[in-house]
C-alpha cells in the first residue's frame, strides 16, 4: 500500500492544479455574473482552458486537447455565433434584470455548500497518485463508444437544435401561418 502525503507539504503539481483550480472557478464566477454576453464568452474560454490545464496535470493529455477543440473551439464559437446570429444585446440591458439577485445568491451559497460538504466528506480519505499515461486515447474512446454513446448523441442533438434555433429566431422573413 503506498503511503498518502501530508496535505501540509503539497508538491508543485499539486499547487499548479489548485491555482488552475481557482482560475476555473474565478472565471466560471464571472461567466455567471458579467452583465455583457460577449465577456461571458470569452470568459468561459478562460474557464475552459484552466481545465485543460487540469487535466494536463492529471496526465489526460488526450482529454485536455479534448476540451481545448471542441469546447473552446467549437462550443465558445457556437456560442458567439448564436449570439450574432440572434442579434442579442451585446451591451447591457435594463429590462432583463429581474431583482431577484439576493435570493440567486443564497440558493447560490447553499447549494454550493451542501456541494462542497459532501464532496469532502466523500473524499476526505481518498487518495490517488498521478501515474502517466491515464488519459490515453484508446481507453477513452473505447469507454466513450461503449458505456457513453447515447448521452454523446443525445448531446450532438442538443447542440444542433440549439444552433437550427438560433437561426429561426434570427430570421425576420420566416413568418408562421396564420
């Protein structure tokens, strides 16, 4: 059984995945709170690359570069388009705000507290060593193609409704029949 290290010696891997850590939670915080669209895109790319960074020190090499094509590549694009496509308010808008920012931020807090206590409790005592060679390509795509296969098409479908949407709100010549 190999010996689990004291969390009061961290090593550099370790301090390197806890400050990309707090860069993905710092960036998807101000994803959900920026009043413009176009900086929560772009921070959601902040977001995004942080974890690819975590992966990288995970040795999911396959994974991080994964998440680097398509979600910041493709996702981060599909959503600028939709936004373009859409002709949404890039600037702020007074009407969309609902006031209803206090109680957001409670259920925000609790819920991320009851998250975070039972994450810990679960793995308070879980240790696993980074061994390289993890994330490779063809245990993961057999995992994927095997176990994963409806919820990745369900998701392709979802994405696609998302963007044949985004043109059909878009289009001021398509009329419905009355």
């Amino acid at each position: 059984m190999t010996e689990v290290p004291s969390y009061l010696s961290p090593t550099g891997q370790e301090i390197i995945f806890l400050l990309l850590g707090a860069v993905a939670v710092g960036s998807a915080l101000l994803v959900v709170t920026t009043r413009q669209l176009v900086h929560a895109a772009l921070w959601l790319i902040v977001c995004f690359g942080a974890l690819a960074g975590c992966y990288l020190i995970l040795t999911a090499e396959f994974v991080a570069w994964v998440q680097v094509l398509i979600y910041v590549g493709a996702i981060v694009v599909l959503l600028l388009f939709g936004i373009m496509l859409t002709r949404a308010p890039i600037g702020r808008a007074a009407d969309l705000d609902s006031r209803n920012r206090p109680v957001a931020a409670v259920v925000a807090i609790a819920t991320a507290a009851v998250l975070v206590t039972v994450v810990v409790d679960g793995f308070r005592m879980a240790y696993a060593p980074l061994e390289p060679g993890g994330g490779a390509a063809k245990e993961l795509g057999s995992s994927i193609f095997r176990n994963w296969v409806l919820p990745f098409e369900a998701l392709s479908v979802l994405l696609l409704a998302a963007l044949i949407g985004a043109i059909v709100l878009s289009r001021t010549d398509i009329r419905g029949r009355d």
